[in-house]
C-alpha cells in the first residue's frame, strides 16, 4: 500500500506544506486541532443526495483514539452521521442453499484472476498447488501517530476519501484505524455482523501482506483472505456474509460481481466499507476502475440500494499524460470522480510529525557511457535485418498482405529499443489475419525469431554477451525442439540454418573479456561500496524486463566479489516458471529471506514498487530503467530503513536521466494540481466531479451496447482454425466452459485432428488434473493440454493457439476467451452424460 518516497523534508506529503486536508465547510462543524478541511466537502454531503443510500455506521458515542505520544494527542473526537440499514434476510437462506448444493454435487470453485486464460494455459500457467493454512498471529493494539489520525479524519466522518501520503508513513495503519472505527460503531449499536469491509488490492503478493495485518491489529473481527491463486475457495458472496473484513485481489470482486449464477453473484451492498490500495490504478480498464463504474452505475439505476463507504489509499496520483497545470488538475478531477471521492486528505497540521517519522532517502543519478565496441550488437543487428529483409520478400510476392506491407514500412531503426519493441508486437495482428496459412505461417517465424533477437539485444546492453546468448540459445533452440522437423516450411528452415551460422561468431564473442560493460562495473562499484559502509544492507535492483533479473542475478553470482551477496530475483506471476515468472509462495519465500538476509540483494522487476512493506531495505538503485512519475515515487519508497539511498543508473545518450528530471517536474506538478482541487469550492467541485461521472457512465453505456450487439450478430458460429497450418481443428458451438473459466470441447471427432504427449509437469488443480499436451496433429502446433475433470478426459485449449474464421470468411485472432466474439455456454447435464458414457472422454476409475 505505502508508495510515494517525499523529495524532500519540505515536501514530504505529496504536496506542498500549506495544503489542507479538505472536508467540511468552515462553521458547519467544530474541527478539531490538527485538521483543516477545504469548502466543497460539507456543502456536497449536505447538498448532494446521490450519497443518500450510502451506508456510515451510525451510533452517535464519541471515540477517542490512543496515540503513541499521549502529550501531543489530536483531540479527533468524532461525530458520526446515523442512516437507517437495509438488512438482507434472505442472503443467509441463499448461502444454506448453496453451501448444501455444492456439499452434495462436490462442485468446485474457483475465483480467476484478471486477464487469466485458465490454470490450463500453459503459456501463462504459474500456478501450483498452494498450502493456504494460515498460521496464528499474535494480537497488536493499533497506536496512531497523530499525522496519520488527521488523514483518517474525513474517512472516519464517513466521507469518500482519497488518502496521499508518502510511502513509510503507515497507510496501512490509517486504513486499519478507519475500518476498526467503521466495525466498532456497529458492534456497539448492536449491529455486529452486518458491517463489511472489503480490502481491495491489485497484486497477489499485497494481498497476503495486507491480510496479515488485519489479523494482527483487528484479531476481534473475522477475516478471510481471497485471491485468484488458491484453491478450493467458495465463492466470494459466502466468504463476505461469513467474513467482517476481506481481503482479496481486484479482479476477484469483479468476477463475483459479474458472476451469471444469482447464487454465486455478490453485490456491493453487501458491504459498507470499501478500501482501494494503491488507488491511483483507479481509470481505464483497470479492475478497481471496473468495479467503481459498476458502483457508479448502481448508484444512478437503484437510488435505493445501500452503497459502501469508499476510501482510497495512494502515495502518488500522477498526472497521466499531463503537459501543464490545467491538465494535471482534470487527471486528479478525474480520479475523484472515478472514486466517487468527496475529498483528499494529506498532512498539513501534524507536517512536523510526518517529518520526523518518515526516511527520505539520499537520491543520486549516476551516468554511465556504452560499451566502445560492441561487435556482438552488430551480428545480431546483421541477423535482424537479413530476416526483416526476408519478411519483406515474402509480402511483395503476395497480393493479399497491404496491412502488413504498411506496419513493415514503419520499422523503427534502432533494434534493442521501446519502439523496435513494440512494432514486433504490432506485427502480430495483420500476421495472423492472413488468408494463406504459409504466407502466414513464414512470417509468423520470422516475427517470432526478430522477437528473441531483439530481447538479446536488450540483454546485452545492460548486460553481458553471454546472457544474452544464454537467452537465444534456450529461447532458439525451444523453438526447435518444439516443431516438429518434418513439418517445417522453408522459412523456418532458413532462420534456424542463419543462427547455427552466426552461432559459432556469438559464442567467441561472448566469451571474450575484451568488452565489458561500463553499466555493469559501475553497479558492481556501488554494491561494493554500499556493503563496506554498511554489511547489514539490503538493496533491490529495479530492473526493466524479466529476462533481465535472470541476467542480473546470474552475473552477481558468478563474480567473485558479490557473490556472497546470494542475490534472489522477485518477479510478477503473469509468466510461467520457465518464462521467469514466480508463484506466489516463491515471492513471499524470497521477501521473508531477504528481511532475514539469507538475500542481500533482491533483482526485481515492477512487481516489488508498489506496496511492499520491506522495512529492512536501505538502498534502492533502479538499473538503465525509468518509466513515469508514479513510478519514481513508488520505486524510491522501497528505501525505507534509515540512511537508506536512491540510485538511478543511467546511461548516456539514451534520455534515462532527462526522463527522471521529467518525472521530478511531474512530481511537482501533481502536488500543485491536487492543491487545486483541494481549494475548489464545493459547488465547483461537485458540478465538475458529477459531469465526469455522466460522461464516464455514458461511455460505460456505449461500449457495453456495442460489445452485446456485436455478440448478438456474432453467434451464427465461428471455425477454429490451426493458427500455424489453418487446418480446421473444431467450430464455436463445440465450447464448453467448466467453472466459467475452462474452455473444453465436447466433440468426439475432435480427438482425431490431435496428438498426445504426456504432460511434462501434471499438477492437480482444484479436480482438474492435467495429464497431456495436446497438439496438431497436422504441424504439431501447441494447441492447449488434456485434463481429466470428474472421470472425463477433456481437451482444454487456449484461444491464442487458433483463427477465427466466420461465415463470410473473415479472420479474427483473440488472445484471451473473455474478447471471443461468441458465448460459451456451460457444461450441462446432457453434456456430462454424453462425456462420461464416451470411450473417446471416459478416463477410467
């Protein structure tokens, strides 16, 4: 949750020192000592009835809350608003219903995280099978400082707030402090049991972290943790009827909310408190973002449904695309407006206080030049355009490729760069829609190999060679292993004929010692220097992709003189294992070894910016990577311990250090902007706020129009064709899903057209258990896994692997279930008899 690291001590809250906490309207109610609320906050609670169903636990006794330095004490006495609450009696029959129905049918469910194709994707499978007994944790009692009582103050008056303060001031205390009071009043109204407080985090590994916290200092209340990588977890609308504080991931609560079983469907009236960690994410397609539209939307179509309480946790809002003021202060008028915020609070009578507890660390850039000579960038840049080169032959001989002709023509010159990057990815589109599956197929090889190429290219830079070899070498030769050889059309045998090549050039060069890399022997200096001043140090390395950490953490380990740094690598679960990504239990393994030491050093990509709590860290250094201003604030807030230090490593000529001074003067920028909207006047504010939220729900209305419209046209069926040979493997009314989230095919003639191997890794998940890969059996492409599910042996494919082809033969290429252009109904009764009394899907006893 804590993000943002301040500058400096004299902007230490995300805002300048003069900028109030806003809320109420001066003379409409006594303000304690040690909170300033602006004009807008009072006149929109009383004047706007849009809030009139929200629900605030309402007795009318005074709490007052224990500080750590009872002399300096904030007299915050609060007075709270009573409403009257809407009790939901039949929610308890319909959970008894439920409980019993999956009880005596032995129905598995599992929540899904966002994006995820299904356990069964192998080519974004992390997943393993998890212990999640939760060990017993010892009772706190929850002091507050008084700079963190003043940010609770408007939440805690039961405004919508959005709370900005600077990473190691304890947000997560001033969080627990809300919903201990919010769970406090009902118990002592009698309504104990009827109050819920939804925690909302966006990363697996926060979830966890944030859990633990709950159950430590609000032991007197049932919680329950929920995220996409458990198993056996019954559905989200049980565990908040059992449940007064959940903890869960975001897409879990979107998935709940949307669900199309009424019995499993949660609702957010369920709860009457609802915190937003790193808030900031709160826009676009973002779940957070997802989920206030469905409150937004709850709000405008059912005025009489109870709403929750929504408050918002960040240490940095940004200012997106921002280029002046005026456009900073319309990005923080949109966030409130997303989060239905009434106001935000920041420290401004207990500044001195925040200063005193909160590190700011000692920052420092570093610029590094590029290696002299760098013959091995050179080979690879040959290849590079040898094979774009190729593509382009391909395309001049075809008349049915102009929309490939055109993304090919806009090929950026400096390979290894962000924009190489991503023209690599936008080939992928006019590719796969090609009518020729060879056509399609040779330049789908191509793009694949430019892609690895390119990706060595990066690890080189900030590298060495011999990392980067090491990443063709696995990624190429997969690619070999994986095809079957006598399938191959003449362009895959071309580009692996051009590496075996250059192979022999490469291997020399990468283990020659006469080019080494400036970048890496300036880190090699700072991590030297750093462990002499201080042996105890711990430092996480930011770096910019995944195969980097591998590069980085390889490269300590094999010299001498760091190795006993025994460095780990901390990585996001959006990959597999083999593609550098990490399960949730190695992350939380490698973080508890890293405060104890076993790991000095932690390699991390974005995963480890945002929330972590890693007390001991006392020296951050982002490594030749910098993205925005949230970012920066985020990644220099890891530096928590005292005498911590933020190093950039930057190298010249490449903009790293002029892209941090931006970030800086974006910085800056936002504290302004949020002062802005802090000084609005209440009817100004509200009138601006509201006209966001129309415009927002409007687009909310159009895109849902569309997306039903296109499916209602859409359902008149689709061929899945091989994405590699266009042989037809099934069509769209074979689908089945299993648990809303498994795509199964139901036709027997389906197992003639594929090809079994045993599974190199057959993990049980859930009653799934996989057993095979399934692939062509014409060209041998990957089309998904076998899994046996309640005796059936099932084919489970992924979307990605397959052409969509309609009627009028037009080509769509979906990456994910959730974008396919048709509905999958359910597996049904019907459908189980038809499966279990087959030989082709009976798996046995």
């Amino acid at each position: 949750m804590d993000v943002a690291e301040p500058e400096n001590k004299e902007n230490l809250t995300g805002v300048e020192p003069d900028i109030t906490v806003t809320s109420a309207t001066p003379g409409k109610r006594d303000i304690p000592d040690g909170a300033a609320f602006s004009d807008h906050e009072e006149e929109s609670r009383e004047c706007d009835t849009r809030n009139s169903s929200q629900r605030v636990p309402g007795d009318h006794q005074t709490t007052t809350v224990k500080t750590i330095d009872p002399d300096s004490q904030m007299d915050l006495e609060t007075d709270d608003v009573t409403i009257n609450r809407q009790n939901d009696l039949s929610l308890n029959t319909d959970i008894k219903t439920h409980e019993k129905e999956v009880k005596e049918k032995n129905i598995p469910v599992t929540p899904t995280e966002p994006d995820s194709e299904s356990f069964f994707d192998d080519a974004t499978d992390s997943n393993e099978e998890m212990d999640i007994t939760i060990p017993e944790v010892e009772h706190k009692e929850l002091e507050m400082r008084n700079y963190q009582l003043e940010l609770a103050h408007p939440a805690i008056n039961g405004k919508n707030t959005i709370i900005c303060a600077p990473t190691g001031s304890g947000k997560t205390h001033v969080a627990l402090k809300i919903a201990k009071n919010h769970l406090d009043k009902g118990k002592r109204s009698g309504n104990k049991g009827f109050d819920k407080v939804i925690f909302l985090v966006n990363k697996v590994p926060l979830a966890k972290q944030q859990h633990d916290m709950f159950r430590q200092y609000l032991s007197d209340y049932d919680s329950v943790m929920v995220h996409g990588e458990q198993k056996d977890t019954p559905p989200l609308k049980i565990n908040m009827a059992k449940n007064d504080i959940v903890v869960l991931t975001a897409q879990i609560l979107v998935d709940a909310l949307n669900a199309e079983d009424e019995k499993e469907r949660a609702s957010l009236s369920q709860a009457t408190l609802m915190i937003f960690d790193e808030c900031h994410h709160t826009n676009k397609g973002h779940p957070y973002n997802q989920i206030m539209g469905l409150y937004l939307d709850e709000r405008v179509d059912h005025r009489d449904n109870p709403l929750p309480q929504v408050v918002g946790l960040t240490a940095s809002l940004g200012v997106g695309k921002a280029k002046n003021i005026k456009e900073a202060q319309r990005h923080i008028l949109t966030l409130c407006a997303n989060l239905d915020a009434d106001c935000i609070s920041t420290v401004n009578k207990a500044l001195g206080e925040l200063m005193d507890h909160v590190n700011v660390p000692n920052r420092e850039v570093k610029t590094v030049p590029s290696r002299d000579r760098d013959p091995f960038t050179s080979t690879i840049e040959d290849i590079i355009r040898l094979i774009e080169k190729q593509m382009r032959t391909i395309v001049d001989i075809n008349e049915e490729t102009k929309a490939l002709d055109t993304v090919l023509g806009t090929c950026p010159p400096q390979k290894g760069s962000d924009p190489y990057t991503q023209w690599i990815s936008q080939l992928n589109k006019p590719i796969v829609q090609l009518p020729d599956p060879k056509v399609r197929r040779r330049l789908k090889a191509c793009r694949n190999y430019l892609k690895e190429y390119n990706v060595a290219l990066i690890i080189n830079n900030d590298s060495r060679m011999k990392d980067a070899l090491n990443h063709l070498n696995q990624e190429l030769i997969k690619n070999v292993t994986h095809v079957d050889q006598t399938h191959l059309v003449d362009t895959e045998i071309w580009l692996q004929q051009l590496f075996q090549e250059k192979l022999p050039i490469l291997t020399k060069l990468s283990s020659s010692t006469d080019y080494p890399n400036p970048k890496l022997e300036t880190l090699k200096a700072l991590l030297l220097e750093a462990y002499r001043v201080n042996s105890n140090t711990r430092g996480i390395i930011f770096v910019k992709t995944r195969d980097l950490t591998v590069a980085i953490q390889s490269w300590i380990k094999e010299t001498p003189a760091l190795k006993h740094l025994n460095p780990e690598r901390l990585t996001g679960a959006g990959a597999s294992v083999e593609a550098s990504g990490m399960t949730l239990t190695h992350q939380v393994d490698v973080l508890e070894y890293f405060k104890g030491g076993k790991h000095k050093v932690i390699i991390a990509t974005s995963v480890a910016e945002e929330g972590l709590d890693i007390q001991a860290c006392n020296l951050v250094i982002k490594y030749v990577h910098v993205t925005n201003e949230i970012a920066m604030v985020q990644s220099r807030g890891r530096a928590r311990a005292t005498g911590g230090k933020f190093l950039l490593l930057a190298e010249s000529g490449k903009g790293t250090a002029e892209k941090e001074r931006l970030n800086i003067f974006r910085e800056e920028m936002m504290n302004r902007a949020i002062k802005l909207v802090q000084q609005m006047q209440g009817a100004e504010y509200k009138e601006a706020r509201d006209k966001m939220q129309f415009e927002a729900k409007m687009e909310r209305s159009l895109a849902a129009r569309a997306k039903k419209q296109h499916r209602l046209t859409s359902e008149e069926e689709y061929e899945l064709r091989c994405l590699r040979c266009d042989v037809l493997a099934c069509i769209s009314r074979d689908f089945r899903t299993i648990q809303k989230s498994h795509h199964v095919v139901v036709d027997p003639e389906f197992k003639e057209k594929t090809e079994v191997m045993p599974h190199p890794r057959p993990v049980k998940y859930d009653d799934f258990q996989k057993t095979g890969k399934l692939f062509c059996k014409a060209c041998k492409y990957d089309w998904g896994i076998e899994a046996i599910y309640k005796k059936a042996k099932l084919p489970v494919l992924k979307l990605d692997s397959f052409i969509l082809v309609d009627i009028r033969e037009n080509r769509l290429h979906c990456k994910k279930w959730k974008d396919a252009p048709f509905q999958t109904p359910e597996v049904g009764i019907d459908d189980w008899q038809m499966l279990l009394n087959s030989p082709i899907f009976w798996a046995g006893q």
